[in-house]
C-alpha cells in the first residue's frame, strides 16, 4: 500500500460563511463545491479499504459538512463540533480529525483496520482528532440538548438521518428542545433508505418533516444536492432561536453509478465500484491501490472442531422456518408473529420473511416498541412473539423485558453480534451484557441459551420455541465450526442429539480440572483443552449452552475437581463468570476459581478483538496451566 494519502487534502479551501447573508456569492459556491468534492473522493476512496460497511451516510452529507466548517471559521458563536447521530457516518469525523491536523491523511487508506484507531464507529480517547463517541442510532440528540444547556450562548448542530430519527429517544430529546428553546439545529439527510430498505414501503406514514413540525420545532426541508438551497436552508435555521431543522431530501450516495439509491450504500462499496467512480473522477491510477489491498488471514487452526463453519445467526432464521414449515400458513399467521427491527439481513429474519410473510412485520429502528409489540403479540397463552436485534442493542430493552415478564407474555428473542468476535464497529456494538436479560426475580424462570454450532441453534431454536415465557437465543456475527466428538470425526451435535435446556454437556471428561465455555468460545476453548491434554494436563470441557440455570449434577462433577476456569466473551463484570463462583460457594465447592471474558474497549478489525481480550486459544491455555500448576 501506498505511504501517503493520494488525494491531497491540503487543498481543501477555508471558507467563512456569514449566515445572515441567505444567498451565496459565486466565489463561495464555487469553493463549496470544490471542498464538497474532494471530501467525496477521499471518502469513496478510503471507505473502500475498510472491511465492512460505512460509504454512503459520510459521503452524502459532506455538503451540511462543508457548510459547518464554513461557519465555524466565521464565528466563534458555535460549538464547533459536528455531532452525528446516524450510523455508519465515522469517514466524516476521521477526515475532519485530517483537517484539522490531528491525524495523519495516509492514516486513512488503514480504515476499520485492527488497532489503526479507526473503527467503524467514533470513540472519544482513541482516535485523535475525535470529539465524542456515537454509533448507537438516536443516542447522539438527548446528549447534544445538555450540551446545549452547558453553552446557551452557543449554536449546537446534530447530523442525523431518516433512520437515526426513527429511534423513540429522538422524540424525548425533541421535547425537550422545543420546551427549553435550545439553540439546538439538526442536519437530516432524509435519503429514504435503511438497512432494510426503504422507509417509505415499510414504515409507511413515517415522515421526518412533519414529526418533527409536530413536536415543534422549525423545519425546512429542501434538495440536499442543490447547494444554493442547502445553505438558504441552513443559514436560515442559524438565525432563527430554538431548536429547528433543515431536512435535506436525496438519494443513497448519488453520483456513484453502481449503488446510488440503493441500500448497498450502507455497506462498505465494492472495489470495483470504487474504481469506477475514481476513474470517472479523474483518478485513473488509484485502482492499484484498491486492488492490493489484501486483507489480513486469522492465524489460527483449531483442532476439535471442523474446518467448515456456518453463521449462526443465519441460521436462526432456517431453524425458525423448520419449525413454520409444520404449520399450515393460516395458523402460522394465527400463532405466530415476527418482527423486525431494520436488521432482516444481519439476524437471520429475511429467510423467514421470504418464506413465510404471513407471519412477518417489518418494521423500523424501533427496538424498545418492536419488542414490546412482539411480547403483546405473545399475551395470549397460545401465542408466539418473535424478535430479533444485535446484543449491543439488548441494553435497550431492560425495562420492556420487565414489562413482558410481569406479564407472562411468550417471545422468543434472537441477540445477534454477540461477544465481541469479528466487531469491526468495534465498543459500542459490543454484544457483552447479555446477562442483563436474566433480570427477573429467582422465583421466574429465565431462558437464556447460546447454542455453540450451527447444528445446535437448529436443535435449541426447535425445542424452545413453543415454549412459554421469555426465551433468549444469541448468536455471533462471526461464523463458527461444527464442534466434533472426541473422535475428531462425528459431529457433536449431529445425527442422534436432543438440546436438554438446562443441561451441561460433558465435551470431554477431566481429572485436572474443567474449563466451561458456550457460544463461540467453546471452540477456542475446546483446541486450548487437547492441546494441554496432549502435554499431559488431563482437563475437561463443558458446554453450557443455558446461561440462566444450574446444573447440579455437573457443577457438583467439576467442582469437585481441583479447578474451574469459565471462558466466555461476555463482560467479565457481568457475565457467566461473575456468577459461576458464587453457584460453586452455594453448593460448598471450592476448585481452583477463574474466570476469562471482555475486560477492554476493542482494538478494531475483524478476528483480532479475540486475542487482544486475551481469549485466543493460547492465552486459554495458558491459564489452564496456571491453574493446573
């Protein structure tokens, strides 16, 4: 790869922008969209080094961008932040944080790359040049009200988008802002396209301009591509007191032939899309530097498990159409209800909407109501709701767990993303509190299960769906192989297997001690366990595929051996591990205690947020000898 950044930022323009004055003078429009398009180009550019997501939502707001700048070098009368709620925005603080001199441009072309300091979404301390941390939609707008309340003198500005603006915070936050009269403005690219896909099909009445209206504030909506517009828009809110906002209408990433309008835009743009915008550009050369990108293999080989891998939260989604297809479409329709959050394509829902609509609402960023909806759809006792988001998300929705509890209600919850394995979006959609949903009190059963493989999400999804009360399934982004018996040879979980909730499973029986493990880990864990069972320390593996129950028979089993040692790549404050201890102490069992999980903010990139916790196989191991010393 190239050691300098090939576009030269330096020639972006400075340009000071008088709001009192609506109406743009030639040389200043000229400047406008000279800055507009070289932040394009670099941002098409370096986007598509990354490995996943993040060009369009940056890409399409470089003019309310520009603008912002132009108006902060004009007066000292705003907080000269670009907050930004919408997701996957991150380019646009990482080339702000170039402008201003804080970061190296060549730094860049290592986009989402581990430990480059450019993950997938801002984080506040790592990245130089970052002003706050984002990445959760809708999250960005209550903050920036009390930001507001710190600097009543002060304009603050917000980017946001038609997505971000569907969270329910965003309605609390506007509220707020009309009742105080904050000198809040927002920036909304209105693009009509989410993950999903288009608001306007799925969440049809939805409307930002005449939500916002409605709650209060001034709203003027225009073309987000007619520059003279934009900033007749913008100087205008600028001069107006109180909270108000300019809705800027346009497509996904227009002018990039391949995915304008589309929701590819959401995703990282292909190479070879890259290359032709570049080229029809001007940049004729810059295709080499794409195309010798190459991104960096995982090291490791596992031994206990198969080379092939499936994703489990893929699968999911066919386990549930297995269990559908036993039902005739009019009592699926009756029975059962799923509903989606704007992730169909990420948890596994999109196979079961192509299947079977008749059990299937799409819905919008709306994770607190879509699970409520899924829990009273539920209400009745012979009635199943269905939901699913990224565990990151899961923190969201405590107090609507609550509610479904106290209400006996039957939902079957998919979580996603979990851990922390191949989260290029790095801290904050960190899926590690998982437990958080055992919040029930002792005298309610809670189901929490994290299948290991893909052949035991099918059997636990088929086993527990029927089942009453509140069921939570998680899964990773990262795909998982198939555990093996201690043959090395038949599936573990294959032909013959039953999912027992509740029930341990012995993966290979120890006298040295016993490492318990689930999900992703139990893999890692099991290499770790045959490699120290080949220097001779004979130890044992667990699986514990229900999170939120005791097995007496085998917690009794391995804390009579000389140790325990829990793997897991929850937090380590509040996962497995926190617990386990204390189920051992009750029960009068004192092994040898220690338990692994998350203990940092990541590192970025993909297979490398493992071995940066520490939880790699090796490091596994070695505190396996530790213990067996």
């Amino acid at each position: 790869m190239t050691s300098s950044f090939p576009i030269d930022l330096t020639k972006f323009k400075k340009l000071a922008l008088d709001p009192s004055k609506p109406q743009l003078s030639e040389e200043e429009k000229a400047a406008l969209k000279f800055n507009i398009q070289l932040l394009r180009d670099a941002i098409v550019l370096f986007t598509a080094t990354g490995a996943a997501r993040g060009v369009s939502g940056a890409y399409d707001t470089v003019p309310e961008v520009c603008i912002l700048l132009a108006l902060f070098n004009h007066s000292d009368s705003y907080v000269p932040i670009v907050f930004d709620e919408a997701g996957h925005r991150v380019a646009t603080q990482y080339i702000l944080s170039v402008l201003e001199g804080a970061l190296p441009a060549e730094q860049l072309l290592h986009y989402r790359e581990a430990n480059s300091k450019l993950p997938g979404h801002p984080e506040l301390g790592l990245t130089p040049g970052v002003k706050f941390s984002s990445g959760r939609l809708g999250h960005m707008w209550p903050l920036v009200n009390g930001v507001a309340l710190a600097n009543k003198e002060k304009t603050v500005f917000c980017l946001g988008s038609d997505g971000s603006q569907q969270e329910g915070n965003d309605a609390e936050a506007a509220r707020l802002a009309v009742a105080q009269g904050l000198n809040v403005k927002l920036l909304i690219d209105d693009n009509d396209v989410t993950i999903a896909g288009h608001p306007s099909d799925y969440l049809k009445g939805y409307d930002v301009t005449k939500v916002l209206e409605g709650h209060g504030l001034k709203v003027i909506t225009v073309q987000g591509e007619d520059i003279d517009s934009l900033w007749g828009a913008i100087s205008s809110i600028v001069t107006t007191p109180g909270p108000a906002a300019v809705i800027s209408k346009r497509v996904m990433a227009p002018g990039i032939a391949d995915i304008e309008g589309s929701t590819h835009g959401h995703d990282v743009i292909p190479v070879k899309s890259a290359i032709k915008y570049l080229e029809s550009r001007g940049y004729s050369t810059f295709g080499d530097i794409l195309l010798n990108i190459k991104g960096v293999p995982q090291p490791f080989s596992y031994i206990g498990s198969t080379k092939e891998t499936g994703a489990n939260r893929a699968i999911f989604g066919d386990a549930v159409n297995l269990v559908l297809d036993g039902l005739s479409k009019e009592e699926a329709a009756k029975k059962v209800m799923v509903i989606d959050s704007d992730l169909e394509g990420s948890t596994g829902l999109k196979v079961i909407h192509q299947k079977h609509p008749e059990v299937f609402v799409p819905s919008g960023i709306m994770e607190r109501g879509n699970f409520s909806a899924a829990a009273g759809f539920g209400f009745e006792h012979d009635k199943f709701g269905v939901f699913s988001t990224f565990s990151a998300f899961l923190e969201m929705l405590v107090s609507e767990i609550t509610m479904a509890r106290l209400n006996h209600c039957n939902v079957l919850c998919h979580f996603s993303h979990s851990g922390v394995d191949e989260m290029a979006d790095n801290t904050c959609h960190f899926g590690i509190n998982s437990l958080f949903a055992d919040n029930g009190l002792s005298d309610v059963e809670s189901f929490l299960y994290f299948p290991a493989d893909p052949a035991q999400m099918i059997a636990v999804v088929k086993r527990v769906f029927f089942e009453r009360g509140l069921r939570f399934i998680f899964s990773t982004r990262s795909k998982v192989p198939y555990i093996l018996k201690e043959d090395g040879k038949t599936k573990y979980f294959g032909d013959g297997y039953e999912f027992v909730p509740g029930k341990d499973e012995v993966i290979v029986e120890g006298k040295a001690g016993y490492v318990v493990s689930f999900g992703e880990m139990l893999y890692r864990s099991y290499d770790a366990v045959l490699r120290c069972r080949q220097q001779g320390v004979d130890v044992g593996l667990i699986n514990k595929p229900t999170l939120s129950s005791v097995d007496e028979e085998v917690i009794k089993k391995i804390g009579s051996s000389p140790f325990v040692l829990v793997v897991e790549s929850f937090n380590q404050k509040t996962g497995l591990g926190s617990k386990f201890g204390t189920w051992l102490l009750e029960r009068g069992l004192t092994p040898k205690y220690a338990y692994l999980g998350t203990t940092k903010e990541g590192c970025g990139g993909l297979w490398e947020q493992i071995p940066y916790q520490g939880l790699d196989s090796e490091s596994i191991a070695a505190k396996i000898a530790l213990l067996a010393h």
